[in-house]
C-alpha cells in the first residue's frame, strides 16, 4: 500500500501516489475515448443521414428513419462483446496480475483506434468497418474495466475507498465534458466545409484526426501503469479460470440482496432513459444548433455529473443511501420527460445537465457499496457482472430507443423511456424495503 492518507481530509484518496498516477492517465485516456464515441455517432449518422428504409409487412406500409436505425445499431455493436466477455474479463482480474493485465488491454485499445484512424484518413471506412473496430474497441473494455475497479482498493486504504470511487466518477465526468466540447470543435471545423451532410468524403475522413486522438491517449494510461509502484499478484491464487469461478461470482453477486438490487436499477433505468445516442437527431431536427450545438450539448449531462461529484466527493458519507438512490434516479427519469418534450436549447441543456447530477449521486452510492462488500478475490468477477448491466443497460437502451424513434421519432422515444424509468424506481421502491431503507448507519451488508 502507498502512503496512508487521514481519512478526514477531502480528496484524500489522491494522496495515493499511484491511485493519483492511475488517475491522471485515466482521465487523458477517457477524454480520448469520449472524443471517438462521440466522433463515431457522427460519423454513422452522416453517412445514414435523410435515408429511409421501407418495409411492408402484411400489406403495410411503414417508412423507418434510417439514422436513427444506424445510431441504435451502435448500442447493440458496443454491448454485445460487453455481454460475451465481460465474465471472462471478471475471471482473468481475479486469477491474473490485474496491473499487466491492464497494460495489455490499453495496448490492443491503442492499436484498435489507430486503425480506425488510418482507414477513416486513407477514406476506407464503411459502416461495416466502423462498427466492427467498435465492436473490437468495446471488447478490450471487458477485459480492461473489471482489472481496473477490482485494482482501486489495492491502492487506497478501506478508510478512503468511498472518496476513491467519488474522484474516479468526477474524473470520469470530466472527461465527458472535455472529450465531447472537443470532438463537437473538430467535427463542427470539418463540416462547415461540407456542402452535403452525406456527400462530403473529405469531412467524414478528418474525423480520423479525433480517432488518432484517442489512439495516442491510452499511451498516458499505458504510462501511469508503468510508473505504478505497486506490483500485483492474483487475488485469488486458489482459483483457476474454468465454470467454477465464474458460478462462484455469479452466486456471490446474486446472492448478495444490496449489490443485485442496485444492479437491476441500474439496468433498468438506463435501457429506458439512456438519450445520449439520439442526441444528433435532438441537435439537428429538434433544437437545430448543427455540430457545434451537437458537441456543446454533449457536455450537458458530464457537467451537471461533475458539480454533482464534486459536492459528493467534498462531503461527508451520505447516511440515508437507500433513499437518496431511489430519488436520484427518479430525478434522472423526470428530466429524461422533460428533455424529451424541450424545444428549446438553453432548457434542454440544465435538463440534460439534471440527468448527469442525478446518475452520479447514483453510481458514487452504487459503486462504494460494492467495492466494501465484495472480497478482493471475488472484485473481477463482481465487477464483470456489473459491467453487463452498467454498459448492457445504456446500450440496450439505445438499440430500443433507435427502434422507437425510427417509427415515432426521437422526442417520442425520449419521453416514453423517462417514464418507463419513473414508474420502475417507484416499483423497485415498493417491492425491495432493504433497499428503500438502507442507511450507512447499518453497515453495508449482502
């Protein structure tokens, strides 16, 4: 362990030097990582633009928005491998030195966005081709994410592990914000040249540029990782990877009444009120700012994340957690409806911001939860089946809100997913007292 750090200090976990270098990298590799996945909404939306598929089934007529279809096809693209890997992600942090692990997970990233650059530079990216370096991108994540939570509490002292979780989602946050404000520069500088928001091949290839971005940045991660002082072994050296493992996780995670609640609220809201993907539909045809307002917007609900873990992060534990859980995502659900119904784009910015403030109080109560009630030897493998319903949830939702707004349209799909997500939390609510009541004065318990 590094250097202990008063519990009572704030921001006390960054008195860790190598959690602080783990930060650092982080954050510049995140922000390069939120530059392409906005880069590649784009890029997908551009090239499906004004297109429209028919169908006609039994007789029937139905005319199908082709870049909203494309923009939910991304959901599916980016959490299949999630849902394929993860596990087996979760096993290889237990079982393997998570640290090299790591390394090896940021360099095939690396080399993945790289290639995506080159072929988008050189003009050779199709859709194909853009959802398959995608697809190989998000597969790296599942093997990368569960080595790099389950590491935290190697770094800090238990003391300091809930403000660790609390900096590393307001680091998060403020990759969202800088990575999105970015991308929507560099695509707005490429497009105001565009005389046709499908035609130009030159524009659609100098989004290349924010993908070589992104290449370059997993090399500060890489970095950090190497000039950790810590060197890991295998958590748990008793096990091996095989079937037992992996039902040993899945019972520990199932079993454990407080980790699955929140994981299936966490699920659940994000598939119906996940409107990140359809926000280039919001931008144009909606709210009409272009690129511009496009990447502007983008920084909407990361800010409103960032004020909010700032403040969580600078106070003490919250006490009441089972109700603050409940209420924020609640909140989350309520500003999805409204933002689902806004025409107006300073409006719609505070409501997109209001959805990052009430997730963020939700993942910092979420994630400090798990990381204290789960053994090390079991953190992968916990991790792993949280990513499944973390990512698989947005994601999913994605795909679905592509589908609904490709036959009703964004704004409908928008609206309906947030009261989806209301109505859910009161269910949840209802149905799961433990939940409900859950305070720090109990102590966390499975």
């Amino acid at each position: 362990m590094s250097e202990a750090a008063p519990s009572q200090q704030r921001l006390a976990a960054l008195r860790y030097r190598d959690f602080r270098l783990i930060w650092f990298g982080e954050m510049v590799s995140t922000i390069g990582s939120q530059m392409q996945i906005v880069a590649v909404d784009w890029h997908i939306f551009q090239l499906a633009r004004g297109q429209v598929i028919t169908l006609t089934p039994f007789g029937m007529t139905i005319n199908l928005d082709a870049g909203a279809l494309a923009l939910g096809t991304l959901g599916l693209v980016r959490v299949l491998p999630i849902i394929v890997f993860a596990l087996l992600g979760g096993i290889l942090a237990d079982t393997q030195d998570r640290r090299k692990l790591m390394l090896w997970t940021r360099a095939i990233a690396a080399v993945f966005a790289g290639l995506l650059a080159y072929l988008t530079l050189t003009g050779q990216a199709t859709p194909l081709v853009i959802y398959a370096l995608t697809a190989a991108g998000a597969s790296a994540t599942a093997f990368d994410n569960p080595a790099r939570q389950a590491l935290v509490p190697n770094l800090v002292d238990r003391k300091d592990l809930a403000n660790a979780v609390s900096l590393n989602t307001l680091m998060f946050q403020i990759a969202t914000i800088g990575g999105p404000a970015l991308a929507g520069v560099l695509i707005g500088a490429v497009s105001s040249n565009s005389t046709s928001a499908v035609d130009s091949t030159q524009a659609n290839a100098n989004i290349g540029i924010i993908y070589l971005i992104n290449a370059l940045s997993f090399l500060f991660a890489i970095g950090a990782i190497l000039l950790m002082r810590y060197r890991g072994k295998a958590a748990a050296t008793q096990t091996k990877v095989g079937w037992s493992s992996l039902k040993e996780g899945l019972h520990f995670t199932y079993s454990s009444r407080i980790i699955w609640g929140t994981m299936l609220l966490d699920f659940m809201a994000t598939f119906f009120a996940s409107a990140r993907t359809m926000l280039p539909i919001i931008a144009t045809s909606i709210l009409h700012v272009g690129p511009e307002g496009y990447g502007l917007l983008l920084t909407a609900q990361p800010l409103g994340a960032m004020i909010a873990g700032i403040i969580v992060s600078l106070r003490k534990e919250i006490h009441r957690q089972g109700k603050a859980l409940l209420i924020s995502v609640a909140v989350y659900g309520a500003a999805t409806v409204l933002f689902g119904v806004s025409t107006l784009f300073v409006l719609s910015y505070l409501l997109f911001a209001l959805t990052g403030a009430g997730d963020t109080v939700s993942t910092v109560i979420r994630g400090t939860v798990r990381q204290v009630v789960t053994p090390d030897y079991l953190r992968g493998r916990m991790t792993s089946v949280n990513m499944i319903f973390f990512m698989g949830g947005p994601q999913l939702g994605e795909l679905e809100a592509g589908m609904v707004a490709a036959a009703f349209g964004a704004p409908f799909a928008i609206v309906t997913g947030g009261i989806a997500t209301i109505l859910i939390t009161a269910l949840i609510a209802w149905r799961n007292p433990t939940l409900r009541n859950y305070t720090a004065a109990d102590g966390i318990k499975p």
